[in-house]
C-alpha cells in the first residue's frame, strides 16, 4: 500500500556510465582531450573535448573549466564552458553551468539558475563523425592550359595616372 515500489523498466532516463577517467581540481591540460566511456572534469582543459564512444559521457563540475569545442553523446555540465557544445543525445544544465558558445543537443534538462550565452539548436538527428584533421589525404591536381594557369596567377591590374 504505502511505499510500494511499481516502477517501469522504461522508466530509466539518466544515462549511467563507470566513470574511468578523471581530470581532478588543480590539473590543468593544454591540448585536446579523447576518451570513451566516463570523463569527470574537475580542473581545465584548454584545449577540445571529444567522446570516441556512443555512449560516453562527460561530467564537468563546479570547479571544471573547458575552453574550446566539445562533442559528445551525454554530458552534464556544472562548470564553465567556452566553446561550442555538441552533444549528440541528452545534455543536462545544472545551476552553475555557464556557458559561453552555441549549444546543440537532442535531449535537454537545464535547472534553474544555468547560463547560456549563445544559440540552443535543437537537433533531430544524431551528429555525424567526421574524420579527423589530417586523416583524408589531398592530392594536388596539376593545372596545365593557359586559361587555368590564368586562374591561379591572374595578372596584376594597373593603375592608369
């Protein structure tokens, strides 16, 4: 009768994931960051932040700071961003999240008292994964008649007196 626990197994919300890796209060890394399954940031990361796993997650508390881009499926955010947010299915905004760049997301939860100083873009797709820098080789394409030649060196124009 009272305290009966009926609860349905599609009940479950919150995306739950070992945290593996840790970036504790204090540390400070220059440079970007890639991780699967769990990140908890504490101190900052200058520098961006990417999930190679679907169902990472990325935790930044009232002390993490984050200047650049960041791309993940799941984050909550207590902490400072500066930079972009892509987050590719739920982002949670607690009430001492501040940030400073668009926001694009699938699932939101914001409390009151969070910040956001940019566009919300909602997004009904997952994002898709581009290849990293440098990873898609570019072939130079020799130009070799006269009216493609002209393209790539036009000649200089004169100023008449």
């Amino acid at each position: 009768m009272f305290g009966s626990d009926k609860r349905k197994n599609n009940d479950k919300i919150r995306v739950t994931t070992v945290i593996n890796t840790l970036i504790a209060e204090g540390t400070e890394i220059q440079g970007d960051v890639r991780f699967s399954g769990g990140l908890h940031l504490g101190g900052a990361v200058s520098g961006s932040i990417y999930a190679d796993d679907a169902n990472a997650i990325l935790t930044i508390s009232e002390t993490g700071r984050v200047d650049g881009e960041i791309r993940v499926s799941n984050a909550v955010v207590n902490g400072i961003v500066n930079g972009d947010m892509f987050v590719g299915e739920r982002l949670e905004l607690a009430s001492s999240a501040r940030i400073e760049g668009n926001v694009h997301y699938k699932v939101l939860e914001i409390a009151a008292g969070a910040q956001i100083n940019g566009k919300m873009l909602y997004q009904t797709e997952p994002l898709k994964r581009l290849s990293p820098p440098g990873s898609i080789p570019v072939q130079a394409v020799p130009m070799s008649d006269e009216k493609n030649q002209a393209k790539r060196h036009p000649k200089p124009v004169q100023a008449h007196p």
